[in-house]
C-alpha cells in the first residue's frame, strides 16, 4: 500500500483504534470475524485454529 | 523545495524538516511563509473551501493563513514561539481539546490530522492557535488516524503523568522531543485509572505484538472496512478523557507569594507605576512573574510572563485565559536552567533567547532568588540581562529584607558574604547605565531602570 504519511502510524497503535471505535467497531469486527480479529491482534496464535 | 528566484531569498524554518510535504520557510523581510508540494496543495485547495476550516480561521483557531500564488501561503505571525515543556498542565491541556476538537470537525467533512503533537499549537497570549495548517489532509478510506501514537506520547501520557501521579511533565517533555513511549507510560501509570487499560497498557501490548507490521496491519483494516466513524469515536472517547483530567500538585512556594510577601501595599503600587513610567515596548519578557501583576502594568504590545513555579504559571494562565487576554503569554521556566537548543544540531527547538528579543524586561524580586538561592554571581545574572540588549526594570532586595532574611539563613554565612546593594550596584553600572533610581518606602528595596551601556 501507499505510504501513509510521514509518520509511521505504528501498527500496535493502529489495531488499537479497532478496539476504541466503540460500537462503530462491531461492522468491522463481524467482518474480519472473532479469531480473525484475536489473530491480527496477535492475542492469538494462528495454529489456535487447529485445537 | 522549488528554487525559483524568489525562493532564494528565503530561510528554512529549522523545525519544519519532518512533513516534507508543506515546510515553513522564511522570507526576507520575516514573513512567515508555507511551501506546499504539488499532493499538499491538493489537500490545501480542498481545505480551503470547508467549512470548519472557514469557521476556525475566523474565530482564530486556526493560524492566520492567505495564498499567496498556487502552492505558498503566508501565515499570522505568533507574538512569541513557545514549546510544550514551558506549559503548564492547563495549557498542555487545552493544547490537546483544541487539536481534538479540530479533529472532530475535520472528520465531519472527510478530512483528518495527520499527526498529533502539541508542537503544533502555539499562543497568541493566554489563546491556543493551531498553526500547522499542512497538518489537515484529505481522509482516505479505510485509514486510521495515524498522530494517534504521537498524540498519547506527547499529549495524553504526559497530562495522565501529573494528572495520576502528580509527577510534572515538563521535564519528561523537555527530555524527549517524541514523549513518552506506550511502554514506559505503562510502567508509570496506575492501570486502574481511567483511560490507562485501554490506551496505555493495551496499547504496548499491541505494539509490543505486531512490531514492524505496519504495512500488513493497515492492508487488514482497509479489507475489514476500517471506516472514520471508529476514528470518530475514539476522538470523542479522548475529548471526554482529557477533559477530565485535572492536575495533582504538591505545595508550592510561591503560590500565594503575593499576599504572603511582606510587601506593603504602597511599595506595590508604586512598583507599578515605575514599571507603567518605564516606556512602551513591543515586547516585554517578565522574568519571575509570579501572579502576572506587572506583566499587567507594563506598557507593551506583547508580555511574555515567565516563572519556575509552575502551579504560579498555571493560576496565571487560568486567570488570564478566563479574561480572553491575547497579550500576556505566561510560560514555565526556571531562569538559572532556561530552555536549551533541542532536537537536531540544537536548533529544532530553539533557546528562550532566539525565539524573539524583549525590548523590555521586568526583573522585580527575583535578583535576591537567584543570586542566594541559586548562588548566581551578580556579573553572571548581570551579564545575562546585558546579552538581551533591552532596557530593564530591575529591583534589589537589602541583606535586611525579610525574604532576603528567610533565603540566607539556609545558607552558609560566608556564602553570600559580598551580598548587598554595593555590590550589585557595581556590577549594574558596569554593563547598564543607571537612569532612573527609586527606593521603596519600606527603604529595604530598590527599583532601577537602565539602559545597556
């Protein structure tokens, strides 16, 4: 993708705003799905799947 | 940068090298000038016809900005440039609900900051302007607010750090020019205290998880619908949160010092009048301003008020804010440790002195401060004073003044043997020349003013 801007956003910082979107957030959650979501946060690990 | 002949005669601001895109440069005769490249002045003609922007330029939110021809704007000159680690608590404060509020009307009209430092607020007096104008920019879908990181390090961590643990930012600021990190922050602050679960503990765990994945993170978000009401929301979360927050303090000295101070109200009053009789100046710097009194008397366009003490500078502030003063600018500094050259070869940030010479200075019951209590050598303080090259008000206390008194008791007697009017008078004449002298009724003070030899 296209470079943001001249700040790195930091990738930490920008999952976090998923979280503080509130209840704007549940469309975006829904669509990534819980475990996809706990994986990009990296709360989870992929081979979690697996169990 | 383009070098057209007109361009040639123009300085870089030294600070304005991190956004490329729309840099700060100087021209000839002063003149605040913004270069934009050809995306910033898409965004720039953009913004220029929104209504927020509109609204913010006329009520002065937002820096005085004019195009100049396609590409170079001119801005308002701000009376004096000050940085965020001479603010006190108040003005950090109101530094970071004028960037969200601006943030909040942006976003109603698709567009957004694309950082979040407080470097970007500067004073007209006691009123916060928002002077980076190139910072607002086109939102583009399925984007975070990428100054989110910058603003919790150099906004909220700081602000939660006083507000939580009463521990004063300034020298954490001053310290770093970035703030404070997500990780430190975390190891500072109580995590049961509003907002530190979520945007500072969570926020390092996150980080600490997903380091360099920037570029696969914001690919996710895009695919997932990553939309400006979640950044809408957590700007409203912030607003709430920072309003909140309110400073915790230790005693102070000097606050109150005024009604403490053995000063009979007379010697007041006619301190006043020789600072009002001392002649009009465009700007005039109060060095020890405690309640801003004389900052008030003094006959000049601009004031810059300043003090070590920084809950004097924040009741000043508040006063001064509640009135709407756009003249007075009261700022945190310790005079014996002024703020230094910061950031890249010193000259990011610059020194107190080259950001705008007084004409005037005002040093009234503060030699005796410096000179006991911080065992500054008159020729030191003296040759100091002379390198401003401004007519000054200064006041000297007597070894028999009762704050003079209360300083040399916790010091050795020998110590501040040599104090006393004699010697200060000599090392005044030597860089000043004397040309007005007025002893207080109290015959325990003298005020002077005098010219630079």
């Amino acid at each position: 993708m296209a470079p943001l801007g001249y700040l790195d956003p930091g990738s930490g910082s920008m999952l976090l705003q998923i979280i503080l979107g509130g209840v704007a957030a549940i469309g975006v959650t829904m669509k990534m799905g819980w475990r996809r979501l706990l994986r990009t946060l990296r709360l989870r690990r992929d081979d979690d799947d697996a169990s | 940068m383009t070098t057209t002949p007109a361009s040639a005669h123009r300085s870089a601001e030294p600070a304005s090298f991190r956004d490329p895109e729309a840099r700060v440069v100087y021209s000839a005769d002063g003149e605040v000038l913004r270069e934009l490249s050809p995306r910033a002045r898409e965004d720039w003609e953009a913004l220029s016809g929104a209504t927020f922007f509109r609204r913010a330029l006329e009520d002065g939110r937002i820096v005085g900005t004019e195009e100049l021809s396609p590409g170079l704007l001119r801005h308002e000159r701000v009376p004096f440039v000050s940085y965020p680690y001479e603010w006190p608590f108040e003005m950090l404060r109101d530094a970071a609900l004028l960037q969200l509020g601006l943030l909040e009307k942006a976003l109603a009209e698709d567009f957004i900051l694309k950082d979040g430092t407080p470097y970007n607020v500067q004073w007209r007096g006691a009123e916060p302007v928002f002077v980076d104008v190139g910072s607002f920019e086109r939102l583009r879908s399925g984007e975070p607010w990428a100054g989110y990181r910058q603003f919790c390090m150099l906004f909220l961590y700081p602000l939660m750090l006083q507000a939580y643990r009463g521990i004063a930012p300034q020298p954490w600021l001053r310290g770093s020019l970035e703030g404070i990190e997500p990780s430190e922050a975390r190891a500072l602050l109580p995590r049961r205290r509003r907002g530190v679960l979520t945007h500072v503990v969570l926020h390092d765990r996150l980080e600490a998880k997903n380091a360099d994945r920037s570029g696969e993170v914001r690919a996710e978000l895009k695919a997932s619908g990553f939309r400006k009401e979640l950044i809408e929301a957590n700007v409203k979360r912030l607003l709430k949160l920072v309003r909140r927050l309110q400073p915790k303090r230790g005693r102070s000295t000097w606050a109150g010092y005024r009604e403490a101070a053995p000063y009979e109200p007379e010697d007041a009053e006619r301190k006043e009048r020789f600072v009002r009789e001392a002649g009009r100046a465009d700007l005039a710097w109060d060095l020890g301003c405690n309640d801003g009194r004389f900052s008030r008397a003094v006959d000049a366009e601009h004031v810059v008020a300043v003090d070590g003490e920084e809950r004097v500078v924040a009741e000043l502030y508040d006063t001064l804010r509640g009135e709407g003063s756009n003249r007075i600018l009261p700022l945190v500094v310790d005079l014996a440790d002024a703020s230094p050259g910061r950031g890249w070869r010193g000259v990011e940030r610059r020194r107190l002195e080259e950001r705008g010479r007084p004409d005037l200075v005002l040093c009234l019951a503060l030699v005796h401060h410096l000179a006991i209590g911080r065992n500054l050598p008159f020729e030191e303080l003296i040759g100091w004073l002379r390198s401003l090259e401004a007519r000054l008000v200064i006041e000297f206390a007597d070894r028999d003044d009762p704050m003079v008194k209360r300083l040399l008791a916790a010091k050795r007697a020998e110590t501040h043997e040599s104090y006393g009017r004699d010697t200060f008078e000599r090392a005044l004449g030597e860089r000043f020349e004397v040309e007005r002298r007025e002893e207080l009724g109290s015959g325990m003070r003298t005020l002077y003013l005098a010219t630079p030899r």
